[in-house]
C-alpha cells in the first residue's frame, strides 16, 4: 500500500505516536512512565521518517569519563575514577601528577614524586624540580672522583 495524502497535502502527520516521548526499549538512564532520566540521559521524540516512526533525539548511555557528570546514566558521577590514587586525575579530574625524569604519584588526592627514571636522581631532594640529575647509580661511595650513589657529591665532598 502506498502513502496517502491528505487535504492538508501531509503524509503521516496523524499518527497518534508523533512528538510523544521515547527511550530506546532495553537501555538504562530514563523511564517513559516517570518521564525522568538520570545523569546526562535524555528523552527522545518519536518522528516519522521515511514512512517509518523512528525515536529521535534520545540521549543514551555513554562511556563514564572523569568530568563531573554521570555519563553512564546510574546515578553515580565519575565513579570509574579514584580521586585519591589515580595520577591522572589525582584529587579531581584531569589533574596529573607529572614531574621531570620522575614517576607521579597520588596519594590521599595529592600529588607525590615516586623513583626516578632509570639515569636520573633527585640530588637537591626538591620535588617542583623533579628529578634533575642525570646519574647513574653504579654502587656505594668509593673513593674515585665519580659520584657512585648520585648524590650530587663526588668523593670526599660533604654537603654544606
């Protein structure tokens, strides 16, 4: 059967379904019986296209990202992320624990400096410059002009 048209010369126009809320049938975040949704979910609006109603503009659930929202629509915001040990997003989101030839840590949401890179001491015990003496520990402290426990010093030399 064909589409008909009416004396207004629109097809479809009078399907009962038109602009009524819609939510994809089996996705969690909205109910149509309530008409509320949770997190960044949204309802749709059926439309006709093509001779076929089609539920359009509802937002469904996406990947949980460290943004302050409820991406995945379950009532929790960014409860995929560890505010207080992750260093990417330590103490909130996208806030990285990042130091020169230094590993960042995140402790209680605060940034810490962990071990040194491999060739790479941390002589002046600041970590705002992290590690920034190239060295590679190669034993104790012997008597030999190098700096064999990268510390900053050579043999026989002492701190002020």
């Amino acid at each position: 059967m064909g589409a008909t048209t009416t004396a207004t010369g629109l097809i479809d126009e009078s399907d009962p379904n038109l602009g009524k809320p819609c939510y994809p049938t089996g996705a969690i975040g909205c109910s149509l019986q309530t008409g509320t949704c949770t997190g960044q979910c949204r309802l749709g609006g059926w439309v006709c296209t093509a001779g076929t109603l089609v539920c359009a503009g509802a937002v469904t659930p996406q990947l949980e990202v460290c943004d302050g929202k409820d991406n995945d629509c379950d009532g929790s915001v960014d409860e995929d992320f560890d505010l207080q040990t992750d260093p990417r997003h330590c103490g909130s989101c996208d806030h990285i624990c990042a130091y020169t030839n230094g590993i960042g840590l995140c402790s209680k949401g605060q940034c810490q400096m962990g071990p040194c890179q491999t060739g790479w001491a941390n002589a002046d015990g600041n970590p705002n410059n992290g590690c920034e003496y190239a060295c590679t520990p190669d034993g104790p402290e012997v008597c030999d002009g190098k700096d064999n426990d990268c510390t900053a010093l050579s043999t026989g030399m002492t701190r002020a």
